[in-house]
C-alpha cells in the first residue's frame, strides 16, 4: 500500500515505515502530524483524487529537525573579473510514515 501527497509544493511517494526530509514545520520530537492532501492512493486498486482523495489521511511521527549539507554555487564569467560565490542550506523535519488510512 502507498499513498502520492504533497508538501511544501513537492510531492511525495510514500509507504509506512518511510523516512521523509520535509520542509520545516517547527515541531518537536514524537509529534504526530496528519496530511490530508493525498493525491492518491493504492490499496490493491489506486484511489485518484481531484485534487485529494476524500477521507484519506497520512500520519506521519516527527523524529528530528536539522539542516541539509551546504550547497555551493558558483559562477564565474572568464576573461571579466567577475565571480559570485553562494552557499544555502535547506532546513527540514525528519519524518516516519506510520499510518497510511484511505
């Protein structure tokens, strides 16, 4: 059985016992948190919602937040003497697929 959601403009194929990185939801560990906006979901037959399916729900078990590695883009324009040097790192919760309910 697995469900397709969405979060934070992403979306996600997901099976209980998954670990997911989402986006940052400023939550605590061993929060429990429900997504509702399933977009699809297959338990024997695949359930396609328009946009979600109704009455399908995903429960998901906070296990930690943090930070992603750094990413750095750099860019250089030869013979011009310019450059810019950028570095980003992506803030997300830890998450563990424990219920998929259609």
């Amino acid at each position: 059985m697995y469900a397709i959601i969405k979060n934070g403009g992403k979306q996600y194929k997901v099976q209980e016992g998954d670990i997911l990185l989402l986006d940052k939801m400023s939550l605590e560990p061993k929060d429990i948190v429900e997504i509702k906006e399933v977009l699809a979901v297959n338990a024997g037959e695949l359930k396609v919602g328009t946009p979600f399916v109704e009455g399908a729900v995903v429960t998901l078990e906070v296990i930690n937040e943090g930070r992603g590695k750094k990413v750095i883009t750099f860019k250089k324009r030869r013979r011009k003497d310019s450059k810019t040097k950028r570095g980003f790192r992506r803030d997300f919760t830890r998450v563990c697929v424990t219920k998929i309910a259609a």
